[in-house]
C-alpha cells in the first residue's frame, strides 16, 4: 500500500527518473568499461589504490 502512495505521488515523472536512474547506474558504468581507455585507466587505478578492486586488472 505504501509504494502505491509513492507511486501515485510521482505521477508521469515516475517512469522518466527510473529511465534516467537506470541509465546512470547501470547502462552508463557499462558502456564505460567497452572503452578500452577506460579499461587502462582503471588498471593502473588499481596498482596505485591500496586495496583491491575485484574484476580488475
């Protein structure tokens, strides 16, 4: 009952913040890593950090 309230609050903006939302946090972070520029910056990131990054490297 409770996310309906909410859902009924943002109206025609719901759909538009989620898209925007699930853009920013997934498809964006995504995308960044095919670029292999990225890929090397985050490489020599994890050499230079003092912990360790999984997946990377």
């Amino acid at each position: 009952m409770k996310e309906r309230k909410i859902l009924s609050k943002l109206g025609k903006w719901g759909p538009i913040v989620g898209a925007i939302w699930l853009a920013s946090h997934i498809l964006v972070p995504l995308a960044l890593l095919r670029i292999p520029v990225f890929h090397k910056y985050l490489i020599s990131l994890d050499n230079i950090l003092p912990f360790h990054i999984p997946g990377v490297g």
